[in-house]
C-alpha cells in the first residue's frame, strides 16, 4: 500500500470542481494507494518523474516515490490545460 498525498496546488484544483467529478477524481486518487500504476496510466513526456491518469476529461497529474511508498499528486486539470 502506498500513501497517498495532495500538494496545496491540486487540492485547490479539486476544491474549483462540481460533486460529480469530483467524486470521481477523488475515488480514482484513492484507488493509486492500491496500484500507482493503474491500467491506462501514461508518462508526461514534458515533465520528469510525472505520471497521469485520465478521468473523462480531467487529468490527475502525480509522482511516485518508490522508496517511501508514496503517491504525491500534484496537480489535477481539464485535459485542455493538463499539458500547458
């Protein structure tokens, strides 16, 4: 099991979302304590160490720290702005 952590940046970002999605984003979050690397889950090229994971529009941007066994999100964005 990993832990999961929330920079003060992504937890903004979450707080600017409707219910809806964010429960989504919130429950897919909570699933990468359990696999940090989940079906789907891709490499940003533009970023080092960065991984995201796609839920519907919005993208979930995150590391992982192997030796600690810890997910640190960083950030959380609509796919138009995600890659910016």
């Amino acid at each position: 099991m990993y832990n999961v952590t929330i920079t003060s940046r992504a937890e903004r970002e979450l707080r600017r979302l409707d219910r809806p999605i964010k429960n989504r984003i919130v429950t897919a979050i909570l699933t990468l304590s359990s696999d940090p690397r989940p079906a789907g889950c891709l490499k940003v090229k533009s970023e080092e160490g960065v991984w995201r994971i796609r839920v519907g529009d919005w993208r979930i941007g995150y590391q992982i720290d192997n030796a600690n066994h810890e997910v640190i999100v960083i950030r959380i964005g609509h796919r138009s702005e995600f890659y910016d």
